[in-house]
C-alpha cells in the first residue's frame, strides 16, 4: 500500500483550504453525510426532534447535544453493523432554547440540560458501496446522562470526600458531565474523560474552609451562581448545601457498550482532574497504560500503569477482569526537561540544535494495590487525597507545567506517544509561567504537537515537539523539518487519530488564523515527516472532534456549530446541518470517497 509518487500512502488528496463556509468541506473525489444530529432517535419510542417543544423525557431518548470523543466498533457476525460510540460534553442552553433566559431558566429546561449530557451508543448501518452510517435502533443502543447511576471503583470509593446525604456509602454518583474525548480499549469497552466539571457548581465563594477553599480554586470553581443555574432545582450543586458532590465528578469513566444494563464505572485510581480522554497501550506482557491529559493552562500529563494483565477473548469473564484493569496499579506525573533550555527565548525560534526536544520521567504518586486501596506517593498527602486533589499532587512533585495537554494517544504502528498541547495564551503573560523547551512560545495561540518515544511501563522517556502550529509562512512555526511551503495552516490542535497507515490524524478547536477548524492528516515517518494536510473544514463556530480515520471512512464529531464571538454574523451564525432558517444541530459526519476506494489513496 505504498504512497503515489513521493506522497506517503494514506495522504493522497487535495488539501481543502481554509474558509470559513457554513459547511463540511471534503476533498475532491469526496463525499461526506450526516449521521446523527442532537434530537434524533437513540431509543425506540422516541419522538421526531421538534426545537419548538422539547421535554427531558424525550431528549433521555435521544441523542444528545455537543459530541466530542466518537468510537465505532464492530459487531461481530454483522457485516458492515457498528455501536458508534459518543459522548455529549455539555449543554448550550442559549443555542437549545429560542427565547432562553439565562438568568431564570426552567426546571424543564435544566432537566433537558442534564438529560443531553452523558454519552450515547448508537447502532449504525454501513453501505456496501460508500462510507455513509445509517442509525438504527438496535439491542445495545443506550443513554447515559447526567443522572445515570455510576459505580466509584479505586482508592477514592467509599472515601469521606465522596459521601453525600444522598449517598452516604461514597460510591453511587448520579451522571457523568462534560465529557470530553475519549478511547476504545482492546477488551472492548469505553473510556471517556469528564473535563471541565467545575462549571456546573455554585457557590465556591461562599466556602472559606482553609483546607476546601484552595482545592476548589485549584479546580476552577469559584463565583456564586453557576451559568446553568441548576442549583436551584437540584442541590447537589450547591457547594454549601452539598459539598463533596463536586469530588464525585472529574474521573475516567468506563462503560461496557455491549451490556445496556450494564453499570459504568468511574477509576478513580486514575486521579481526578479535567481528564481530557484516557487512551491505552497494551504492552507486550499485557500491561496496560492509560495516557490522559489534564486540560488546562500550565497542567498536567499523566499515565497510569496497571498491575493487572489484560485478558484476551470477549467471554463475560475476560470482559468482567479487563474492566478491573484500571484498578490495580501506579499513577504517574510526567516532568519534562529539555536539552536546549538556556535558549528558549519565548519567541519559538528553533534551537541551534534545530529541534525542540529532550527527556523526561514519570514520578510515580499514587499506587493502587489488589485489593484496591491506594497508597501515597507523595509527601503530606494521604492516597484518598492524591486521588480526589491529583493536581496538588503534581504541584508537589514539581511536574512540568503545559499549555493544555488535551488529546494524548500512541501510535499503534510505531508504539510513540502523540499529546496535542492545544494551546496558552496565558504562558510567559502576566506572572504566567515562562516558556521552555516543550512549550516554546508564550502568548501560545496555536498549540504544538509532542511527540515521546516512551518506556511505555517503565518511568523515563524521550520527546521532541512534531509540530510547533500556525501560520507556515511565520518564523514561530515548526512541520517536523518539512517545507513549509507546502503545508496546511493548523491551530489549535485537539484529538488524535492514526489511519492504518499509521500517520497522525489531527482535529482542531479554536483556530486563531481566522478560519473554520478541521481535519488535518500529518506523515510522521520517512521524508515527509510533518507534512500536514487539511483533510475537512467544519461549519462557522464548531470544532472538530472524534476523528476516526477507517480504511475506507472519517468520521468526525462537528460540536458547537454557531458558537461564535464573531458579532458581524446575524444570530444563529449556522444553520448546519438543516438549512434554511434552522437552528444549528451538533452532528455526526462521515466521509469518504466516491470510487470506493481507500482513503488517502
Ligand atoms: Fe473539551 Fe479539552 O476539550
Ligand atoms: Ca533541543
Ligand atoms: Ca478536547
Ligand atoms: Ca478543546
């Protein structure tokens, strides 16, 4: 399956150039369709979406709003038939609601607003002849919300932080929120990262416990009332009437696809912080390592490494030990240090050795034993506290502060380790920390792309940055050493995916060059390495997110279409994917090609 002429298999197209269309462009030789659209049918007895009249009953039924991660996974013995799986990070009430309120919402409203959180498993159909998915309402087909009942597993269970007047055990939380990318695992469950959970709490500055109040500043929670205001029909997020509910969010979750009866599972083994996905690398003595990043300005990247093996087959016993595997094991904290350093300037000028790079290591801060009690690793902490105030923990063992780690995954070809460090404007700014090596440039509007060479269990690795992005035609921007001539603009990187090529995928959210965000596919090997295409554009104000990159189908998740700050644009600013008049509808996308053949080819 070699490349034709000097292109790399796999990246044989025209790249779309940038626009900013109420559109999903593909290339040339291209075709692409809708999926599924937040309102569509996920349960059987699920009314047709009507914006005009929506209840909670029905949005429980349906799909949800605002998809982020997707996973598509076969089922075996049915040709061409797949659960897509996909999580809805959060709600947008003013894009939901014609006439919304912001400042008194409905109970209504906000029993809508939870029901369209969570996650959705979908059965969908393939086409013989093209890459097109059609929904339909199939066995394992299911809802998750935001008052689903969720079991706690790992060190943090049953743990005092933990226990509610609703739940005094500790270990029953109702829902999963914001959540943002995810990973399929090989035993054939799901993992999806609950993000920025501190927007849904109210009254953080109410608390001035000396001990509470600084680990809520640490997770962002502060103010008086939320934006969604649910507080006022749901105490839970209260933070004075109910002040450890916002500790039972913020996890890994897991969830068995195939088992619609099935409890979802939040590891709290793994730490709690705004989790930006959690994917896996199965080493060869079936180890299993978690990676996931914590979304933030100046945070965290973190691996877990089980103790545990994984088991091979699909039997209800294999399935029932591999979802045990994030129980058992360390969690880490990556430092990083480079070996330029004395010439990082903040500009994002290439150091004389002409790369960014150096080495890093894993400080191990929570161990979890067989019978699932943690132990710290850290000074001054106990292990229920490690694994509820992770990002203490890093900030103790002085872990290497980025700009933003969101989507952080290995290569299945090579076994290298990819995280899309998004972006930072806040870096070298106003007492914000300084750039170095792995963060060159303050005032980091595009993000750049890492790159580890990891020891995947052990606890030291090496890295350079694949992709410093941005405008190629500005000195600040780095493509893997290839010309920049002859590369896509890309900004803001968010998800990661690799093609059966084994070249990276890469959606984007935030462009700050002034266009739509999209799909880009980046070579990562041979003479071509850092040579970016831009595969898809998505309509005004949405990000890209999901990608899935099949031999012969992209997927992507087009979230938030319309969401805007561009006050020259009429209100909605999309009416993607309906037309006309409509309101904009996050939706599923498929694309592929229109002889049939691979994609790339
Ligand atoms: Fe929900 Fe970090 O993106
Ligand atoms: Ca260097
Ligand atoms: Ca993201
Ligand atoms: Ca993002």
């Amino acid at each position: 399956d070699g490349g034709t002429g000097s292109t790399p298999a796999g990246t044989n197209f025209t790249a779309v150039a940038p626009n900013k269309a109420d559109a999903v462009t593909v290339p040339e030789g291209y075709e692409q369709g809708v999926v599924i659209r937040w309102g569509d049918a996920v349960l059987a007895g699920a009314p047709a979406f009507d914006f005009e009249n929506q209840t909670a009953a029905a949005q429980a039924l349906q799909f949800g709003f605002n998809n982020d991660f997707a996973g598509l996974l076969p089922v075996e013995g049915q040709p061409n038939t797949y659960l897509l799986v996909v999580n809805h990070e959060y709600s947008t009430e003013p894009a939901m609601f014609r006439g919304y309120d912001a400042e008194n919402p409905t109970e209504e409203q906000v029993k809508i607003g939870l029901a369209s959180h969570g996650l959705s498993v979908v059965q969908v159909k393939g086409d013989s002849g093209s890459g097109k998915l059609v929904p339909e309402i199939g066995a394992n087909n299911r809802r998750i919300t935001g008052t689903t009942e969720f079991l706690v597993t790992g060190p943090a269970a049953g743990s005092d932080f933990l226990k509610t007047s609703a739940d005094p055990t500790g270990t029953k939380v109702l829902g999963t929120l914001n959540n943002c990318s995810g990973g399929v695992t090989p035993w054939g469950t799901v993992l999806s990262g609950e993000e920025n959970f501190n927007q849904y709490f109210a009254n953080a500055e109410a608390v001035t416990d000396p001990v509470v109040a600084p680990r809520l500043k640490r997770y962002g929670l502060a103010g008086g009332a939320s934006e969604r205001k649910w507080e006022r029909f749901d105490k839970r997020f209260d933070l004075v009437a109910e002040p450890n509910e916002v500790n039972r969010f913020g996890y890994v979750v897991e969830v068995d696809p195939w088992d619609p009866s099935s409890t979802p599972v939040k590891h709290t083994a793994l730490g709690r912080f705004k989790h930006e996905a959690a994917t896996i690398y199965i080493t060869s003595d079936g180890t299993v390592v978690a990676y996931s990043g914590d979304d933030e300005r100046f945070d965290y990247m973190y691996k877990f490494v089980s103790s545990r093996k994984m088991q091979d087959g699909k039997s209800q016993a294999a399935m029932r030990h591999n979802m045990t595997l994030l129980d058992a094991g360390t969690l880490y904290v990556a430092k990083l240090s480079g070996n330029s350093a004395g010439e990082i300037d903040g500009t994002g000028k290439l150091p004389s050795d002409g790369k960014f790079d150096g080495t890093g290591e894993w400080v191990a801060i929570l161990r979890t034993g067989e019978d699932g009690k943690g132990e710290s690793l850290v000074d001054g902490m106990s292990a229920e506290e490690v694994a509820v105030f992770t990002r203490q923990a890093g900030d103790k063992v002085g872990a290497t502060k980025m700009d933003r780690p969101e989507d952080f995954e290995a290569n299945p070809k090579s076994g290298k380790v990819y995280v899309a460090l998004t972006n930072n404007t806040k870096r070298g700014v106003d007492g914000g920390a300084a750039a170095d090596e792995a963060n060159p440039r303050n005032n980091n509007k595009n993000g750049q792309v890492l790159e580890i060479a990891d020891d995947h269990a052990g606890t030291t690795f090496g890295w350079n940055l694949l992709l410093v992005c941005g405008d190629p035609a500005t000195a600040d921007t780095y493509f893997g050493g290839f010309d920049k001539s002859k590369v896509s603009p890309i900004s803001c990187p968010d998800n990661l995916a690799f093609d059966p090529h084994g070249n990276l995928w890469i959606s984007t959210d935030g462009n700050a060059l002034k266009s739509n965000d999209g799909l880009f596919s980046v070579v990562l090997e041979g003479e071509n390495r850092g040579e970016t295409k831009q595969f898809l554009t998505v309509p005004v104000g949405a990000e890209t997110c999901g990608p899935i990159v099949d031999e012969k189908r992209v997927i992507v998740c087009v979230q938030h279409p319309g969401e805007t700050d561009d006050a020259s644009i009429e209100s909605p600013a999309s009416h993607w994917p309906d037309g006309g008049a409509s309101q904009p509808r996050p939706s599923v996308v498929a694309a592929w090609k229109k002889d049939g053949s691979r994609i790339g080819s």
